[in-house]
C-alpha cells in the first residue's frame, strides 16, 4: 500500500493553467507511471472512491503545506494517509510572506518560480483508519459510529500555516448516509457547493459525479472514481465487509449511493437502478439529492395519449389523498420531458412518481413484529381505505405487494400504495383489477356483477392473512372448502392474533352485504382494546412520516 506522503497517480486536476505548468504536469504523469497500485492486506487491487483535489491557487498552496509535513512524517499517520503527493510543480505570481519579518512581497515572472507539492485527498478502503471502521477522522473529527457521523474529516489546510495569508485551518465531514449510502459532504465551516452556500454543520448530498466546492478561498473538486458497473459492485462489497466487521447497520437498500453519469435526477431523486417491474412499468430506486433519504421512483409508459387519462387518473388520486394516514405520500410526479404534460406530441413518454421507500408487506420478517403493532397497522391500513371509500372511490388492487411499511419512533406507519386501478365511483362492474386470487368471489370471469367498496374489505383482510398467517398462502378462498380453511387457521390461535382473526374473518365473510364497512371494523374490540391503537387514536391524524427520524431503523422492515 502507498505510504503517507508517497507517489500517487496524477489527477486531470494538477494540469497547470500556463505551459509551464503543463510541462510539469506531463513530466510528473510519465514518473507516476511506474507507481506500484494500492492493495488490500488480501491482495485486490483497491481504488479511490472519492478524490478531492484542489482546483485554484490557494487550495494548492493549502494542500502543500498539509504536504510538506506528511512528508516530513511530522502530520500524524492518521491524517497523512488521506494525503495523495503526485510531483510538484512551480507556482507563479503569487504573494509571500517573510516568516521572521512578517512583510510580504509579490513575485514576478521574473522572479524564480515557488514549487509546491501537488496532490490530492484519497478515501479508499485500503487506508488503515477506513478498513477498520466507519469513524474516519482527519484532523478533528467527531469520533461517533452511527447516523450523519459516519465520516472523513478532511483538514484542507495544516493549522497555524505560517506564509499563505487569508488561509486557516477547514474541516469538512465527507461521509455516508446512514439509510441510502449516498455520500455527503457536513460543513466544519462556511462552505460553497455547487455555488450553494452550507453554513457550519448542515450537510450537502453529492449527488454528481464531479462537485466543485469553495471554504474559505479555496476551490476543490470532488469526484467520485467509481465509474463502471463493475466498480460499483466491488465497491458495494467492499462497503459491505467494512461496516459488518464494524458491527455497523448497513445501509437499507441494494445500491451503492454513489452518483455516476446517466443517473436520473429529479427534485426529489437520483436514480437508475430498477428493483422490479410489472404490467404498468417499473419501479426504480435511488435517493434524494437534499436529504439522502431513499425514494423510490415509480415509472409509468405512455404508449400513446389514449393511455394518459389512465395516468392522470393515479396521480389526481394520490394528490387528493396526499395527506391522509394510511395512504401513500406522492412526493414529486415529472416525464420524461421533465415537465407535467402527459399529452405529448410524440411516444412513448415515461412518467414517475416519486415517493419514499417502504417495505412492501410480504419481503418485512414478522416473526419479530409484536401482534400488538401489527394491530396499529390493520388500523392504519383502514384509516386509509375511511379517506378513500368517504370520498365514494375504490382503490381495487390491494395486495402484499401494495401494502408498505415504514420506520418511524417506536410504532412503525403501514400505507397503501399503488393507485393503478383506483376508481372514483362507489360501485362498478371493471374485473381488470388485481390478480383473481385477491378477489372476492362475487367477481367471476367474463361477467358484469356489480361491486362495491367490499371488495377492498375482503382484499385487506387477505393481504393480512397471507402476510401474518404463512400457513395459508397455498389457500385460496374464491373456494368455499378453501375460505372455510383459512378461517378455521386464524381461529385456532389463543392469543392477541386471535381478536385480529375475527376481525379479518368478518371482513372476509363470503355475502360481501355482512363485511363491515372501514368505518364499522375501525370500532372492531380487537382495535378498540389494544392499548396502542388507543394511543395511535388519541393522536392528530396527519401524515406521520419524518425523513428525520431513524429510531425505528433496525432492519425489521428494510428490504434486502
């Protein structure tokens, strides 16, 4: 491995402004090539992942100093293995400072030129302090494992540098988000990103490729080294085996966070990775270029404008719904145009809908869920259905896959999601809904039976079922030997599951006139009498979800 203060490879950045500078810039490439790579103990090649390198003159000159003492060996190990020296080159036209008599003067082109080391700032999980842990300090760092302090603290300038006026000594936290893994930058001090101002402690998501940034005069580049589809998978391997050895929660989601050209973004995500797909289109799933927070973006195609009525349809009904517990919050909708219209000239034309990621019901591990919360989610989940079937409309597609869950303090939120088959009436005759194994038996093929907002009482309660009792996933109760099965199997349990069994068993009754109402079931004993729906009730009805909150964050309900 490098040692503080060796060779490293040169950066686009240390080409110089003037031919001098150039000159220099291509003797130093053609000595760094016979550089030996960095390693792991194990042997695998391992590159940087991100690379800060300074882009103006008073950054140059901040990064020689911190340098020089690396190469002296008089920069503590911990700090200097960040420091990547590849040459040095001449500086001109810049003010100097007499360090006994404190005057200054300017140099000229005439006058020798000051050489400085060149380089840059390396983070890679080769260095010593990032193999061992998620708590990467240079200079003074926060020396905490979890939440926003998973961090580098890289010190841009040595403290106390004698001759480089106007500089002190920067800090700035380079670290990963806790839930996404996307990759952030916290400010010590005043900090410019991407022309943005962060005041000390608020934090930047980088969410491209290359970011510029400015602390106190100096001008970086942050770029990310990890560009190939093979790069991004060792390097989530990698990522992985660092923070497990660390006994560190991993982030909950299958990407890396790390931004990379082509990426998708919106306001509200950065995305390109697909984690499913169905009839309507795909899903994808990425991060929030302001909090870092996962988002998932659901991507809907318009074949023509004959299908936009359709799309219009899902959207207006999330919008209406926006606020209500126990339905889907839509965050942010945009096409592909990166506009609102859906009638376009030219197909076809993609549409997402951007929400928060949840957990659908059937990937969560129940065995570790308490029936007490599993009854404030029943609860929850019927509020939703209260908004939807007050307002003389039917959802028409609930399933495990369409029923969410998500973190939040000590009692987790469950929504319904997917607005595909929504209809805005109280009773019709469609049957294109869900799959026929969630449907109520008053809904037969290739007939025209009238139904109503039973039929999302009935689909609820099976969801349920399938989800909280395993046992009966090879029953389907569009079978009467089948239905009687599956209620026989909820009633032999003596515990707080058996008042919630009732309760699906009543909505699930084969005459869809005997299934209670959403409103009837929110009364049920077995909601009625647990105490945490009784504290959940006692609570103002908004939208309880704070992209804040990580609390609850344990892994119970983060998808693989």
């Amino acid at each position: 491995m490098t040692q503080p203060g060796g060779s490293c490879p040169p950066t686009e950045a240390d080409s110089a402004i003037d031919d001098t500078q150039r000159l220099m810039a291509k003797m130093e490439t053609a000595r760094a090539k016979a550089v030996a790579p960095q390693y792991f103990d194990s042997g695998s090649t391992v590159q940087d992942i991100v690379m800060i390198i300074p882009t103006n003159t008073e950054a140059r000159r901040a990064f020689h100093t911190v340098a020089q003492s690396a190469k002296r060996g008089d920069l503590d190990p911990l700090h200097a293995q960040y420091v990547c020296i590849t040459g040095d080159r001449p500086i001109i036209g810049y003010e100097t400072r007499d360090v006994e008599s404190g005057e200054t003067e300017d140099e000229t082109p005439s006058s020798p030129p000051t050489m400085i080391l060149t380089g840059h700032y390396r983070v890679n999980f080769a260095l010593p302090a990032v193999r061992t842990g998620p708590t990467w300090v240079i200079g003074r760092g926060s020396g905490q494992k979890f939440g926003p302090t998973r961090n580098v603290d890289m010190i841009l300038v040595a403290p106390g540098a004698i001759g480089f006026p106007g500089l002190a000594a920067a800090h700035l936290f380079l670290g990963m988000h806790a839930e996404s893994g996307a990759w952030k930058i916290t400010a010590g001090a005043k900090i410019e990103v991407d022309d943005e101002v962060y005041k000390p402690g608020e934090s930047a998501i980088l969410r491209q490729p290359k970011t510029s940034i400015e602390v106190l005069g100096m001008q970086y580049s942050v770029r990310f080294e990890i560009d190939s589809p093979q790069s991004e998978l060792d390097y989530i391997q990698q990522r992985d085996e660092m923070l497990r050895g660390a006994g560190i929660p991993l982030p909950h989601t299958a990407i890396s966070g790390i931004p990379m050209r082509g990426d998708n973004i919106l306001d509200s995500i950065v995305f390109r990775q697909g984690i499913g797909s169905g009839t309507f289109g795909s899903v994808w799933e990425g991060f929030d270029p302001k909090t870092g927070q996962l988002r998932v973006a659901k991507r809907i195609i318009l074949k023509s404008a004959q299908e936009a009525p359709l799309v219009e349809r899902e959207i207006k009904a999330l919008e209406r719904f926006n606020e209500h517990v126990g339905i889907i919050q839509l965050i942010e909708w945009r096409t592909s145009l990166n506009g609102k219209n859906l009638v376009v000239p030219h197909y076809p034309l993609a549409v997402d809908l951007i929400h928060k990621k949840g957990a659908a019901f059937h990937q969560a591990d129940w065995n570790v869920i308490l029936w007490e919360i599993r009854r404030v989610l029943c609860y929850q989940l019927l509020l939703g259905l209260k908004a939807i079937h007050g307002a003389g409309c039917m959802h028409r597609d609930i399933t495990p896959m369409n029923l969410l869950v998500f973190p939040h303090g000590n009692i987790p939120q469950a929504t319904l999601c997917d607005f595909g088959k929504f209809c805005s009436t109280a009773t019709d005759v469609d049957t294109k809904l869900a799959a026929w194994q969630f449907l109520p038996p008053e809904l037969q093929k290739d007939q025209k039976n009238l139904y109503d907002q039973k039929l999302d009482i009935w689909m609820l309660a099976l969801s349920l079922t399938y989800t909280w009792w395993p046992q009966t996933k090879h029953l389907r109760p569009r079978s009467k030997t089948d239905h009687k099965n599956m209620r026989d199997i909820r009633s032999q349990d003596k515990g707080q599951d058996r008042l919630l069994g009732e309760l699906l068993a009543d909505m699930m009754s084969w005459d869809p006139s005997k299934r209670p109402t959403a409103v009837e079931a929110l009364k049920h004993k077995s909601l009625r009498e647990c105490p945490a729906v009784s504290q959940e009730a006692a609570q103002p009805l908004k939208r309880p979800y704070d992209d804040n909150d990580t609390s609850w964050h344990d892994g119970r309900f983060a998808q693989p």
